[in-house]
C-alpha cells in the first residue's frame, strides 16, 4: 500500500486511479483532488 502524501490515505498500488510521476518516482492518491493539489506544487508535499 501507498500513502497518499496530501491526505495520509492509504492507496493499493494495484487498483490506483490515480497516479503522476515526479522526479523518477510514482505517486499514488485517493482522489482527483488529491492528485490535482499534489501536481500544483509537488514540493510542498515532500
């Protein structure tokens, strides 16, 4: 299981909706929301 890094959520990688890569790694998220915040200013998340 992922975590998405907005929410805390947890998120199998396996059935995920939603994803984006940064910086050679895979993100994983709970929903578009989360995935949208994420994708504005991923550093702030990290």
């Amino acid at each position: 299981m992922a975590i998405d890094p907005i929410c805390d959520m947890e998120v199998d990688e396996e059935e995920a909706e939603y994803k984006t890569e940064y910086k050679g790694k895979t993100y994983y998220f709970c929903a578009p929301g989360c995935k949208a915040q994420f994708e504005e200013d991923p550093e702030k998340y990290l």
